[in-house]
C-alpha cells in the first residue's frame, strides 16, 4: 500500500503533512455528520408518522364520546 505522504516528503516539511491530515480528518468529521443529521430525520420521520396515527385514532374516539352526548 503506498501512502498518500511519504516519510520524506512528511520530514521535509512536517507542516504541510500535518495539514494535509487535519484537512482529511475535517473531511471525515463532516461526512459523519451528515450521516447522523440523516439517520435522526429519518427517526423523526418514524416518530411522526406513529404521532399521526395516535392522533387520528384520538380525534375518532373524541368524536365517538361527542356524539354519545
């Protein structure tokens, strides 16, 4: 396998190689991030569909008692 940065490009100058690296793990936390944000909008999607249907089951029983008035 060979490395993006080798060990004497990384000796010649540490801070570039450095940087080179910040910028990947920037990338990763970014890519992760978005992922999580669209895993929980698809729990929150999940979850508001079952609230709908909570909800329509509540208003019939409502209307139910409302008539047995």
């Amino acid at each position: 396998m060979k490395l993006l940065v080798s060990f004497k490009e990384f000796a010649a100058d540490p801070v570039k190689a450095l940087l080179f690296l910040m910028v990947c793990a920037v990338g990763y936390l970014y890519i992760e991030n978005r992922m999580i944000y669209t895993r929980i909008i698809e729990k929150q999607d999940k979850d508001i569909y079952e609230l709908k249907e909570q909800d329509k089951t509540l208003d019939s029983t409502v209307i139910q008692l409302i008539r047995e008035c």
